[in-house]
C-alpha cells in the first residue's frame, strides 16, 4: 500500500549525512517546522475539504478522500464543453493508459465540473463511459458555491472578471501534484499525453532516477 | 498625515494596511460568507484573528488584484545592503572532468568542445539548504542556495579563461512547503554548449553532480570570427541559475540564483585601464532585485496555484528586504538584476527632500551587453531576467540620502498597467533601497560617461537571413501556447542552421499580458518593434525582450558555434513554468520552418 510516510522517511535518512553540517547549527526562531507543518499550511490554504459527488454518487471530502497522501492529476470541465475539452479529455484518456495500473493505486486522476447544475452524476458516469475512462479517474459534482470555492484556490481562474465569468474560457491547465511532499505544478490540458504522463512522473520520487 | 481610527497618528505604511485590511472586510461581508465559511476558508483562525486574505489566496472569493498582498510589515533600511562574495576556483576536481559523463554525473551528452577550450580554472559549487535571514524582523528562513548563500557566490570570469563547474546537487526532499530538489543550473546568457547550458530538461537529482563547460568565448570564435570570436560580442553582466522545467520558478524564488561577471581588455575591472568603468569590487556592485511574499508568521511563501504571476510586496536587493547602501560621493557601476519571479520595475533616483527634481544617471549596458556609448536616462525598466549596467554619479547628492525607488504600477501577473498611468510620481512607488552619501571623498579615476564616445559598435544585422520565422504567443484556456503548441521538451520545433543568420518575429496575441521573451545561446538585436525602430537604450543586443500587448517585434540572430538544444520562452517564472517555452536545435543542417 502506498505510505509515502515512509519513502519520505527514506530519503530524509539518504540525505542525513549531507545535512549534517546544517542540522549541526540549530537556528532558535526558523522558520522550519518540517514537512508536516508545511503540508498543513499548504492544506489549509489551497487545499480545502469541500464535500463533492462522485459519479457512482459516492460523498467524498476534496481533501481528506481524494488528494491527502495521493498524488493526483486534477482538471476543471463540464460534460458539454465543445471547446477545449474533448481535446483534453482526449488526452486524459492516453494519460491513463501511459501510466498505466498505477492510476489508482499511486496516481488519482480527478475531473471536476464546472457547470454542476448540469453535470448530475449520472451524467458524468454516461460522460466517462462514452470516453472509456477506466477506474482511478473519478468524475466529480457538487454544490455550486464549494465548486467556485475549489476553482479559485486551485488557481483555474482567469485575473479578467468577465472571461472568469464565461464557461467557455475555463482554464484547461492539468493540475498535478504529490500532495505529502507538497510538490505542486501544472501544465497544457492540449500537450501531448506522453508528455503529461512524464511530468506527471517527476512528482513520484520513488521513480526518480539515481545512480 | 494619517490617522487610525482613534484619532491617533500612524505612519502611512500602517495607514495603507488598515485601509486595506478594511476594505478585504467589507469585500467579505459583502461576500456573506459565515462565519463556518470564514473558517473553511481559511480566513478565520480559531482564535478568530481574521488573517490577511489578499496575498495568501487571493483568489478566495474574486480574482482580486494582487497589490493586497499582505506580508508582516517590517521596518525598512535598516540592514545594510549586503555585498555578495566572489567565489573562489579550486586547485583540482577529482575524478577528473571527462568528455563523457563520469559515474554519478547526471549529464547524458559529452561535452562537445572541452578539449578545443580546455578550461583554465576549475569550480565546485554545492547547492543545498541555506538558513538565511532576510530581515531583523522576520526569522530566519529556510532557503536554498548555492555554498550556503543566496544569492550564492559571484563567478568573476574572463574572456579568453575557460571554467568548468563541478554543480553537486545536496538538495533535501523535505521542501518546507514549495520547490523540488531536482535541479538544472543555466548560465543566462552565455555563449554555452547546450549540454553545459542548463537545458530545462538536463535536470539531476539528489546525490548526483553536473559538470558544466563554460568556454567564455566571443561568438564567431569558430565561425564568424575563427581564433578570436568577435569582439563586438561581448557580454558583462550574467547570472547563474535554476531552470528545471516546471519548477524554475519555485527553486529561483527559493534563492538558487548566482551572479557570474565576464571581464576581458576593455570591461578590466579597473578604472584607470580600458574603458575606465568603475572598479571592481569596491565601485562595482551587482544588485539583484526581488519581489516576494511572507505568510502572517514570516515565513517565505510562494503561490503554489497562480498561472498568472505573482507579485509581492517585500521588496529586496541581493537576498535582503529594504536595504540601505552607503556609498562615497563618487561614480559608481551598479549592475541591476531583476528576477521578479514576474513583477516588471522601473527605477528612479527619488530625493525624498526634493521629489520634483529629475535626476539623471547613466545606463551602458543591456543584458550584460555594453551600449554602442551610455545613455542618460531618468529611469530605467527592466523585466524578469533583464540586466541593466547603469552608472551612478554620487557627487551631485554629497551628504544626502537617495532612494532607488521602483514607480511603474502593476496591479497583477499580466503586466504593467498600460501608459500613460504607468509611472507613479516621486514617493508613492515601492522604495527598493536608500543611498547614503556619507563616506568620505574618495579618488574616482573612472571616467566621466558623458565623456565616453564608444564602447562597442553593433555587429551588422544588413544580412539576409536564412529564414524568417514567426512566433504567436497566444493563451488558449490559460494555457501559453506558441504557434498554437505546447511544450515538449522532447520535440525539437526547428532546426537552425549552424552559422546562419536568421530573422525571428515575436507577436503578442495573447491579449492583457507582457511577456520578458528569452532565447538562450545567443544576443539578439530588435530590428523594429511594432514595425519601428526601438528606443536608445535597447539599440543593443539583448537576450530577454519585453513584448507588450499586441506588440509584434522583430529579432534579428546570428547562431553560431556550438550545436544541440536550447529552449526560446517567455521569463516571467510563472509562465515558463505553465510552459510558455519551446525546444529548439542548432544542427550542421537547418530547416525553414517559418511557423514552427
């Protein structure tokens, strides 16, 4: 089971020894608490726990059931966008299959709906059918207000009032992160997949590459 | 004169707080949020303090303009401004620098031109976490730097000495909230073999090291101008920093970034020789400017989840917020180092005692690249990863204090408010750092700029180019395109021409923002902008240009020398990372692909 507790663990004991110069010469008033403390500002100040809907109608806190000690790819959409989203949603559905078993088992891949007055999770289950989305994407729905309130500190706005307001221009970054080690980035929903699927991998630092 | 609401006066930094602190509470009851809101959100803590709302989520409720960022205030000019050290070289690097990449190196190209510029002088540089204080007032942060400093220690270089630098990563995984410890080091802007260039992709990781070949060489040395390279060519000022694809931003803001200068016959460093420009170091200063951020307990803090750019409102120079600099009453070379991550300045000399006097410096290089002579100027703008070398002469403000004061207004990531309300009068700008006049008179032998009738001529740009290529930066769905494309560092998008001449045409279509482009490799000219002839300052060669909105500026490039891969993008860090770039090689044969 994935306990990223201990390959957290891991490394910091890898890099003891380098540290040990700085461990040495303890800093009275630092601003450093460890990683705990850092995950837990970045929670409570991007992160909130809203409640959501899932396409098979299943209650999920945002934060506590979906992203805490996950690493997760996230996008904003809505099941009759015609512009950017087949396009991306086409290219999720690569992702998926790039990164193969270790979609829901180490990678979480959330959509959200931007217009949730439509977006009933039946019509996201018929939405994922059609586009053969496989277990480990979830689909998500929910009370309006907590959707705004999730895009906005999720940064899936646009700093112009009036294109924030159209639907049509809603932002078609994929947001990817490693949630326990507070590694956050984003990039196009239209790059090419083997290239999402890459910089997904950058935030798993049990593939990291040493030698 | 300000007031609280007691009748009792506060100065007008805390009045400006107040007032925005009030107005976020109006915003927010006007909201109706609960008060189980107010705690969702994060706005509450459970002591009920409301905690500053604007510049921690200031996209909470509305896309709010980001100058309601609210950082701890703290007491400005109170710390000297700190001059950074030049770092030393070492005897001898073990194992030996090879062609091919040695174990645990995380190159994966050979060095393609160590043994035609076998490096004279060799570095260790190690980049791990740095306690640093930025401030009496704030503790101590947990940064990361190079040698245990940010900014770390200055490469003092000359044309003609190649170096090698041993970079080891140290790095922890333990980011303290923001960064990744895998890291690839660009040299901005030198004439770089691309497998020594920092390509964003070249990242290594903890544990590893990368050797990087810095020939210091005129471009043309095998081509143009085989032997010597041309001297017209020459570059001054650099720096020296993190560019790892995704995460440049973060690591940068971190404090991963390094200044590297480049002295030959002419820049000598010593003003009785050359072009008798300030001595080195004691009348010559590298400053970098930063704008950033601090949560409620002082703590740095950077905004995981803004694709537009972040501003802050602590405004440093050389790792330190708001110093003062005491100088002599003499010229001084001062070489300004913007690194955002996105806010564009322009600085003024504001004599506070005075503010409708317009006083006049000097500005001789952009980018590093002296001027065909100096220029003078009121003020001088510079955007993420510009320099600009300016001369300041300190005689006329004997025993007064100066202030190097930043008036172009910018409300958010997009840009400077348009002109003409671009420029804000005398004091009501964002004071960087005050100046001192109070040392003693000393000897100045450097000379006079005015007095200074030539530096270098421009290379000629009257070729034809190869191709002529065309650049549409656009933002599809808030996600940066360039000809409709995105990034891959894995997709070469064209090919140039190894020593060819070619023209390169940036349009702006992305609507409200401003974007500091940057192409590695190479200085550029702009031959127009917007079908026009540039101002003065930028008759030059530069390597990061500002394109305005709806701007369309022509380039004009030599490419020559080495072959591989580079990366064209915009600077402002929160682009580039949200990928506003594009892979681009330089091979034996090009291709003239006008829209790559």
């Amino acid at each position: 089971m994935h306990t990223p507790n201990r390959r957290e663990l891991l490394g910091a004991s890898f890099v003891a020894p380098l540290l040990g110069a700085w461990t040495g010469t303890r800093m009275s008033r630092a601003a450093d608490d460890g990683m705990e403390a850092a995950r837990e500002r970045v929670r409570k100040r991007f992160l909130p726990n809203v409640p959501l809907l899932t396409q098979d109608d299943k209650k999920v806190g945002f934060y506590d059931d979906l992203v805490k000690d996950k690493i997760v790819i996230i996008n904003f959409t809505y099941t009759r966008c015609e512009g950017v989203c087949p396009g991306i949603t086409s290219n999720l559905v690569r992702v998926q299959r790039l990164l193969g078993g270790r979609v829901g088992r180490d990678i979480f891949m959330y959509s959200i709906t931007l217009k949730p007055e439509e977006d009933s999770p039946r019509a996201l289950r018929e939405y994922a059918k059609a586009h053969s989305v496989r277990p480990g994407w979830t689909f998500l729905t929910g009370n309006s207000d907590d959707i705004e309130l999730l895009r906005r500190k999720l940064g899936f706005t646009n700093p112009n009032p009036e294109l924030d307001k159209d639907k049509s221009q809603h932002i078609g970054n994929l947001r990817y992160g490693n949630e326990p080690l507070c590694l956050w980035a984003a990039c196009p929903g239209l790059a090419h997949p083997e290239w999402i699927a890459e910089s997904v991998s950058w935030v798993d630092r049990s593939r990291v590459k040493k030698n | 004169m300000y007031f609280n609401v007691f009748g009792q006066r506060v100065s007008r930094t805390k009045y400006r707080e107040m007032a925005a602190a009030a107005k976020n509470r109006r915003e927010l009851i006007a909201a109706q949020l609960s008060r189980r809101d107010l705690v969702k959100m994060g706005l509450l803590t459970g002591t009920g303090y409301l905690v500053s709302k604007g510049g921690l989520s200031a996209r909470a409720k509305s896309p709010l303009p980001l100058d309601q960022l609210a950082s701890p205030p703290v007491t400005p000019f109170i710390e000297p401004l700190h001059i950074i050290p030049v770092k030393e070289p070492v005897q001898v690097l073990q194992p030996a620098p090879s062609v091919a990449p040695l174990p645990h190196e995380g190159r994966t190209r050979p060095h393609q031109a160590l043994n035609v510029f076998r490096p004279k002088k060799f570095y260790k540089v190690r980049q791990h976490v740095t306690p640093s204080r930025v401030h009496p007032e704030l503790p101590e942060q947990v940064l990361w730097g190079f040698d245990g400093m940010t900014p770390g220690p200055t490469y003092v270089a000359r044309y003609g000495e190649p170096i090698l630098v041993r970079n080891f990563n140290e790095l922890p995984p333990d980011n303290g909230g923001f960064g990744l410890n895998s890291v690839t080091t660009h040299l901005h802007n030198g004439h770089t073999p691309s497998e020594s260039d920092g390509f964003p992709c070249d990242f290594f990781e903890l544990g590893q090291f990368y050797d990087q070949h810095y020939p210091n060489v005129l471009a043309g040395i095998l081509s143009t101008h085989p032997g010597t390279g041309d001297i017209r060519e020459s570059l001054s000022t650099l720096w020296y920093h993190d560019h790892r694809v995704d995460f440049t931003s973060q690591n940068t803001y971190k404090g991963l970034l390094v200044f590297y200068l480049l002295f030959n016959e002419f820049d000598t460093a010593n003003e009785t020789t050359g072009f008798h420009l300030p001595s080195f170091p004691e009348f010559d200063v590298p400053m970098v400017f930063a704008d950033k951020v601090f949560d409620e307990d002082g703590r740095l803090f950077f905004d995981l989840f803004n694709i537009d750019g972040i501003l802050g409102d602590r405004f440093m120079v050389n790792g330190k917020i708001q110093p003062f600099f005491q100088v002599h009453p003499r010229r001084y070379r001062f070489r300004w180092l913007n690194v955002g991550p996105s806010r564009f300045q322009e600085f003024f000399l504001t004599d506070l005692g005075n503010s409708s006097a317009h006083n006049l410096y000097w500005q001789i290089a952009n980018d590093g690249n002296l001027l065909p002579k100096p220029v003078q100027v009121e003020s001088v703008r510079i955007g993420v990863a510009e320099r600009m070398d300016v001369i300041i002469d300190f005689s006329q403000f004997a025993g007064k204090s100066i202030y190097l004061e930043n008036r172009l207004k910018q409300l958010d990531g997009r840009g400077p408010v348009p002109a003409p309300d671009d420029i804000l009068p005398a004091g009501a700008g964002n004071l960087v750092m005050r100046f001192d006049v109070m040392l003693p008179a000393v000897q100045d032998q450097s000379d006079d700029p005015a007095r200074i009738t030539k530096f270098y001529d421009l290379p000629d740009t009257a070729v034809e180019p190869a191709v002529v290529r065309t650049f549409r930066f656009d933002r599809l769905n808030g996600e940066w395109s360039i000809n409709g494309t995105f990034m891959d560092c894995n997709r070469t998008r064209f090919r140039v021409k190894q020593n060819t001449a070619e023209h390169w045409v940036l349009g702006n279509f992305s609507g409200d923002w401003q974007h500091p482009i940057h192409i590695h490799l190479e200085e550029h000219q702009i031959l127009t902008r917007n079908r026009m002839p540039p101002p003065t300052v930028e008759v030059s060669r530069k390597d990061v240009t500002r394109l305005r909105q709806n701007e369309r500026v022509e380039l004009f490039f030599r490419f020559r020398d080495f072959t591989g891969r580079y990366p064209l993008h915009c600077h402002n860090m929160i682009h580039e990372d949200h990928a506003m770039m594009l892979r681009w090689d330089i091979e034996p044969d090009g291709d003239t692909n006008i829209s790559p």
